[in-house]
C-alpha cells in the first residue's frame, strides 16, 4: 500500500491515509501522533488547540498522542514519558500483525536509544499501528522487551475528541465504577451517577473499564463508541476555564468543544519479561445518534466487542 508522506516547512512530516468512502487520517512522524481523523463528509473527529505548537520537542495538543513507558508524571522522566516526544520510522516488519486488506493503514516504530536509557535503562521496541476504514479509526500499540531484564511501564493513548459543548455530552460506561480522582490527591472515589456530565474540572482515572465506553453528543448527532483490549483502565480529562487559561497552549475556550476519554493501563503497570510482548488495541468508531435514541442501553454499551 502507498504510504503518503508530507513534509512542510519545519514541521514533522506527517502521513496520510485515505480510506476509499473519503474518511482520513493524518499521522506525524514525530511522536506517532494521529493529529486528525475526518469522516466521508470531512467533519473533524478530533479536537486540536487553536494554540497549538508544531515545532518539536514540544508535543502538539490534540489528536491522540501516546504516552509511553508512564501515564502521568514520576521520578525522572518527562510528564506523559518520552514515545510523545520522539522521532518515530516506518516499521517495515509489523508481524505478527496480518495485513489491512480491506484498511489504509500506516506502521510505525520507535527503538530505545543510548538517550533514552540514561533516563529509562531498559531496552524496548515500540510500535503502533494506525488503520482507518468507514467510520473507524483503529491503533494497535505492541511493546517489546528486548532486554535481558524485566521491566514494567504504564501507558496511554490519549483521546482529544472535539465535541459540540462539553457541559451537553454526556459519558456512559463507567457509571458504578471505582475511580481515582487527580483533583483529590488521587483519593479513591465510586461513581454515583447514571452518567457522566461536565459542569467543572475533571481529572479521574476510571479503574476495571468495560471494553466499551460512548460519548453522546445530541448536538452534533453522533455518539463516539471507544472499544479497547489490553488497557483496562480509561481516563477523563477536561481544564475547564481556569486551567485552559494557564496552559499556554491551549485556547481559553477550547476546553468548551473538547473532552479527553483515553485508554489506559495505570493503575496496574505492565510487566514484560525479557523478550515478551504486549499488545492492546483500541477502536474509536461514529455512530448516528439517532441509533441511541434517548438513554443509551448500558447493556449495549457493556456488551463489548461484537
């Protein structure tokens, strides 16, 4: 399959997969950052920072960037660790993985340099698969440990969604689940709710998730369905006013038509003895909302893969 890579400027060269009803995906080499996903009708799926910084090293705000070997900030690595923030290739040896046949699909790879075992000392591949077809959008992180030692790592992919208005969606699927909250010194709370809605910050760390979580958005007519293995965890993200104001590259009022729903492995690490793999998956998929009339069934949504 032809790969199409765009380079402008000094900005990251960035792939393009084109899917054959007109939905795309744009990928940037640096960090292996989907940065955008439009469906057949060019609606933008996913939110970017009308502030946003193109220029590495700093990660760009929006898409779905990785974060790889920690979610979160601790000891000496850099907040989110350092996948984000790296040159990725193009993996030309992607199995076990079997072909897209039916998929436009881009491979990419990142190895662990000298670099980056001054600071994490244990040697990894990493890679990711990113494939668009109708209405879907799938990424297939694997790690590899190629050391003679064990090691563990947490990891997530982050989801910018753009939204119509955060404080009208609403989240469905974790509703009973144990959580931890970022805003409460990681207290650990149960929800309570039927669903999920957004009148302030949020930061919580749902633990045990279903394989299945939907954003529904009345407005724009569409429910966002997030299906994932291999990262049990799912975390929930929005600055609200305050805080957009004090990230400098956020907008003031971008937290208004975005949200954050990630799959994550957080509170359990990862462990891989040497020369193990893992391999989590994870599929963002549009539905009309006309489909989930009024309240979404949990049964349908806890149902998982189908």
């Amino acid at each position: 399959m032809a790969i199409n890579i765009i380079k402008e400027g000094d900005r990251s060269p960035r792939i393009i997969l084109h899917e054959p009803t007109g939905s795309t995906v744009e990928v940037l080499l640096y960090g292996a950052q989907v940065i955008s996903w439009k469906n057949e009708r060019r609606e933008e799926l996913l939110f970017m920072s009308n502030k946003a910084v193109w220029k590495p090293p700093k990660p760009v705000r929006g898409g779905i960037p990785i974060c790889f070997p920690q979610f979160a900030n601790f000891g000496s690595l850099e907040q989110h660790g350092f996948a984000r923030n790296r040159l990725w290739l193009l993996d030309d040896d992607p199995s076990p993985l079997t072909p897209t046949n039916n998929q436009s699909s881009a491979d990419l790879v990142l190895k662990s340099t000298e670099d980056d075992l001054k600071t994490w000392p244990y040697r990894f591949e990493l890679r990711l698969r990113i494939a668009v077809s109708a209405g879907r959008l799938t990424l297939i992180p694997r790690v590899r440990n190629v050391d003679n030692k064990a090691f563990s790592f947490t990891l997530a992919l982050r989801n910018y969604f753009s939204v119509s208005d955060v404080s009208e969606v609403r989240v469905e699927g974790l509703e009973t689940l144990d959580y931890f909250d970022n805003l409460s010194k990681k207290e650990r709370y149960t929800e309570q709710a039927d669903a999920i809605t957004f009148d302030g910050e949020i930061d919580r760390v749902y633990l045990s998730t279903p394989t299945k979580i939907a954003i529904i958005d009345h407005e724009k007519k569409r429910t966002i369905v997030l299906r994932k293995e291999g990262m049990v965890d799912a975390v929930l993200w929005n600055p609200w006013d305050k805080k957009a104001k004090a990230i400098p590259d956020l907008g003031d009022e971008d937290y208004k038509t975005m949200l954050c729903l990630d799959a994550a492995a957080v509170e359990n690490p990862i462990s891989l003895r040497p020369f193990e793999e893992w391999k989590g998956r994870q599929e963002l998929s549009i539905v009309s909302s006309s489909y989930y009339s009024g309240q979404l069934d949990p049964q349908k949504v806890l149902n998982g893969f189908h």
